[in-house]
C-alpha cells in the first residue's frame, strides 16, 4: 500500500528533516506515527498524502511509484486518501454537512446517493444536531470531528490523521477511534499520528517511531 | 472518476471587502462606457462637420466698382446662376435674400441694419449633389467669363482646419477610451488576484483532496466572472442612462452643451456600450483562470 525506500526531505536549502526513511504499510495495516515534536511526523504525513514531493528516495502509493507517476495521475491517487489535518482545514462558509459532503461531490456522486450515508456519520461522530451549523459555531473537538467525518466519508483506501484525538473527551477520543478500527477493518490502511501513548497502548496496530527524522522502531503497538 | 462541478456559490465564499471591489469595478464600468460613448459621439460628431460642409459651395458676387452697381450686381448674379444652373451634379443653387445676408454680417456691423448707399454682395448658396462631385477650378474659370466679380469658395480652407479638429477630438476620445480599459483591466485583475490570495488555503485544501486544477479554475474562475459581470452592468447601464438622459434634454429642448453635436446616443451605439461588462467580465475570467491555475501549478 505504502513503501519508502530511502526516503530524505529537506525544505528549501534548510536540513533534512527525513532521513534515510524506509518502511512498509502493508494493505489493511493500523499503524500509529509516534516521536517527539519535531521528529519529522508531520512532514511524513505530508509526504505520504502527496502534500509534498520527497527530496531524495522513492516512495510507491497503491503501486504507483510517485517518482514516475504523471502529474495528472496524482489527483486520483489524492482522492483514494483521506486527511485529518491538525488544524482540521474546514470551509468556514460551507455548513458542517457541506464540509462533510466535499470529499464525495468532488468524486462526482450525487447528493441523493450520499445524503444518508452523511447525516448516519455525522450521527456517529455527534453531530447529528449540528449538520447546518457553520465551523465557526463550533467548539474545538466538534471541529475535529468534522474534520475526521471529511476524511472518512468516502471510505478512503488510506487514512492518515494528524493527532486526531488531541481535542476531544477521553470517551469521545475512544469513540472516535473505533470509526477508524471499524474502516480499517473494512479494508482501510490507517496511519495515525499522535502524542497520546494512553492511545497507542490501548489500540491494536503497529507503531512506527521517528527520532530526528528516521525511523528508529517498528513494532507492535499491542498484541491482538 | 468524474468531478462533479457544483455550483461556484456553494464553493467560493463571498469574499471579505467584496463590496468594494464591486463599487470599484461598476465605477471602471461606468467611466468606461462613458469614454466608449464619448468615443462614438466624437467620431459622429467629426462625420458630421465634414459632411455638413463638404457637399456645399458659396458664391460670392462682389459689387463693380464702377457704373450703376446695382445693376451691374444684378447682372452678374444672372449670369452666375446660369453657369451654376448648368453645372451637372449640383442638387440646389439658391440666392440669399438681402436679410439672411444682414444676419451673416450682423456679428460684425450690428443689427441697425445695412448702410445705404453701401451695396452688400450677394452669396449664392450651392448644394452638391449626393455622391458627386464638382471641378471647383473649372466652375471658378466659367464663372469668372460670366460674371467677373464672382468666386467660388469650396470651404476647403475651413473643412481642413475643422478635419484637423475633428480627427484630433476623435482620437483623444480613442485615447482615453484606451488609458480607460487599460485602467479597468488592471483594477479588475487586481481585484481578482486579491480575491484568490483570500482563498489560497480553500484552493490549497480542494488540490489536496484530489480537486483537478481545471475543477477549481472552473469554480473560481465562474464565481468572478459573475461578480464582476453583474458589477460592470450596474456601470453600464448607468452609463446608458445617462447619455438617453442627454437625450431627453435635447428633446425638452436644452441643449447639453451649446456648439456640440447632439450628446445622446443612437440606439445601435447604446448597444456597444454593452461590449463594456462583457470585455470586465472577460478579463476577470481570464485573469482568475490564469491565477489559479498558477497557484495550483505551484502546488504538487
């Protein structure tokens, strides 16, 4: 699903904040982004959502290698991933179901074959009452949630969430985490980022930790 | 899979401070139309002087300086108006009266009315046939074996200066109708590139989610297209209105402007005036397209 094969990224002519990253993410596979702020995290996320273009190294998403895919290819492979950005990135003028919607307008489904699977999600993520209201009525967590909705709407291939749970209750937190076990059970690759070690201890998945922009750990983040 | 392309309003957010830009570009609108209008009436007005002069000719017959003067006057008046009469291509040969030639010289000798004793010449007025043309030095060299006191004044001398005067307004109208539309063209790119700098992230955010650059240059470039299409009519109509408002005062009989030609505009220049919202909207398309599709191009 997604390969790095000595990977570096460096911005502009600033050090390399990736070094030498290489691992794989197998098909199915739940896996958590650990390590310090700074470490690299986001940047990988960034790398992997075709955000950026890596510096050096090949990277290979849903078989294609991005090294020699076509430029007009990359909005298809774009729409096979969904994003949990960390500063959530809602349209402030769209309402929260517009917002949600986005991601499968873009796709070209009509709004008949969609509107129920919307409002069931929204339901789910509690926000079932909210569905008109504009991002800026809401709270820091219910954003959150409106971000996690828009990127799960479409049933990505992959999932890839930047501190998903930072905002939101403890209960809501473990709620949250069952939709994206629940996707993944379904076939979706899920890549979380997250500070939260409580999470990573209390989920089955794997964990990959980043120390100064490498990969250092790759391992079980709890039996099954 | 295909984008679907739902409606720019759902889309674009209307921008912050997008009023004012609006007011701006109904204003460029507006002075635009009127410089493209102002344009029209100079060009007719310059047909017209031309044409007004071009198809006439004067005689003039002075009195002899000797024997009876009157009738010496009279005789060569005669005689003019059968070479003129026999002149081909000319429409109209007509003797002004004593009294239409007071008026001519009352600007100059005041209205107590001519001198006695001191005989006036006479004018001879000629109307040149539509479409033809007549070989004034020829008609002068009949004329003077006819009558040796009379000339012929083509206005040629009047028609060059006044040509001169004519080209010069037309073309200072094109000029300003050009310094007009290049202003216009460069507030409504500005307008717009200050509009799309709003919505970088929003743009940002629909690439990363798998938008196609053509999905959101379409969008956005559609959503300014029609704000600045409806901005610019308000200019234009308002434009219109205006020169059908010199009209109806020429109709109640006050003259806009004393000496110039008629400021209202036919119905068929009113209707260019409507090139003037669809040029904006064209450039706000055009410059939209172009500014999205150079962001996107940055993204990757």
């Amino acid at each position: 699903m997604v390969r790095f094969e000595n990977v570096g990224m460096r911005y502009a002519a600033g050090p390399e904040v990736l070094r030498d990253v290489s691992f794989v993410l197998a098909q199915g596979s739940f896996t958590f982004l650990t390590g310090l702020s700074g470490a690299g995290k986001t940047t990988l996320l960034k790398l992997i959502s075709l955000a950026e273009p890596p510096s050096r190294g090949l990277i290979t998403l849903f078989g294609e290698e991005l090294a020699t895919a076509r430029r007009r290819d990359l909005p298809a492979l774009r729409r096979r991933i969904g994003v949990v950005f960390q500063d959530f990135r809602l349209l402030s003028h769209l309402s929260v179901y517009d917002n949600v919607a986005l991601p499968l307008r873009l796709a070209g489904k009509r709004e008949q074959d969609y509107a129920r699977d919307v409002r069931e999600l929204l339901s789910w993520v509690g926000l079932g009452e909210r569905m008109n209201a504009r991002p800026a009525t809401l709270s820091g967590g219910e954003q959150q949630r409106v971000a996690i909705a828009r990127a799960v709407v479409a049933r990505p291939d992959l999932l890839i969430a930047d501190e998903p749970t930072g905002n939101v209750d403890p209960e809501m937190g473990a709620r949250l985490i069952r939709l994206f076990a629940e996707l993944n059970r379904l076939g979706t690759t899920v890549l979380i980022a997250t500070h939260d070690r409580m999470l990573v201890e209390a989920t089955r998945g794997r964990e990959m930790r980043l120390v100064e922009g490498r990969v250092v750990e790759m391992h079980k983040a709890r039996s099954a | 899979m295909r984008e679907n392309g739902f409606s720019a309003r759902s889309i674009m957010p209307r921008d912050k401070g997008a009023a004012p830009l609006d007011f701006v570009i109904a204003v460029m609108a507006l002075l635009a139309a009127l410089a493209l209008g102002a344009s029209m009436v100079a060009a007719r007005a310059a047909e017209g002087w031309s044409s007004g002069l071009s198809d006439r000719l004067t005689v003039q017959v002075l009195p002899p300086e000797t024997g009876d003067v009157q009738a010496g006057l009279d005789a060569e008046v005669r005689a003019a108006l059968a070479v003129l009469n026999a002149t081909p291509g000319l429409a109209q040969v007509r003797v002004l009266s004593e009294r239409e030639i007071a008026q001519l010289v009352e600007p100059w000798i005041g209205n107590a009315g001519v001198v006695p004793g001191i005989p006036l010449p006479r004018m001879i007025d000629v109307l040149v046939s539509p479409g033809e043309s007549v070989d004034v030095p020829g008609l002068q060299e009949r004329l003077k074996l006819a009558a040796p006191h009379a000339a012929v004044d083509d206005h040629s001398r009047w028609l060059a200066r006044l040509a001169g005067l004519a080209d010069t307004v037309r073309y200072a109208a094109y000029g300003i109708l050009l310094l007009i539309a290049g202003a216009t063209a460069a507030v409504v790119m500005l307008a717009t590139r200050a509009g799309l700098d709003a919505h970088h992230e929003m743009v940002a955010l629909l690439h990363q989610m798998g938008a196609r650059a053509g999905f959101i240059a379409r969008n956005i470039e559609w959503h300014y297209f029609l704000s600045a299409l409806l901005a610019a009519l308000a200019g234009a109509v308002a434009a219109a209105l205006l020169f059908v408002g010199l009209g109806s005062l020429e109709i109640f009989g006050v003259e806009a402007v004393p000496f110039l030609p008629p400021l209202a505009l036919r119905l068929s220049e009113l209707i260019w005036l409507a090139a003037v919202p669809v040029a904006i909207a064209a450039i706000a398309w055009v410059t939209a397209r172009l500014s999205v599709l150079s962001v996107v191009r940055d993204f990757y």
